[in-house]
C-alpha cells in the first residue's frame, strides 16, 4: 500500500475556504476508484508552522497513485487547488 499526504495552506485563511477546499478533494474519491481511502482534515490550532488542511489517501500501489496523479478528475480539481492555495506540502511512503 502506499500513503499520499498533501498538507494545503489556503491564500484566504477563512472556515468557508477550509470547508469549500475539504468539499473539492472528497470529490476525488468518488470520481476516482483508484483511491481505497481518502481522508480530509481541517485544521484547528494555530501555530506558523501549520498548514490549513491535510489529505491522506491510499493506493494500492505505486502505480496507482501515478494513475491517480494524471486522472482528469484530479487534474481539474488541481486547477481549483491552484486558485485558492498558497503553498503545499507532499509525503509519500509504502507501508
């Protein structure tokens, strides 16, 4: 299996930006049947090392999450990401 973490920091740091951004990416999971798991989170401590919302998704392999990476699905919902993220931040691991 392999774990895809995205940490977001949105450039309009609003509940209604967290909340509308959280929206658009469980949309992956239903367009996309690559993903075995998605997870959304908000997040609510303040600190200048935070970021504003995490992804975590599973694949079954590495050739799934580069499936993942170029399905039209996610590929529109990046253009969105790109209108209203700053910054963001990856990991990727087996386990």
């Amino acid at each position: 299996m392999v774990k895809h973490i995205v940490f977001f920091k949105l450039k309009e740091k609003t509940p209604e930006q967290a909340e509308a951004l959280k929206e658009k990416l469980l949309s992956l999971k239903k367009e996309i049947d690559l993903i075995r798991n998605l997870e959304v989170g908000i997040n609510f401590k303040e600190s200048e090392r935070a970021y504003d919302v995490a992804l975590l998704t599973d694949f079954d392999d590495e050739e799934a999450l580069a499936a993942y990476a170029t399905h039209p699905w996610h590929l529109k919902v990046i253009e969105y990401i790109k209108n209203v993220v700053s910054d963001s931040k990856v990991v990727d691991f087996k386990y």
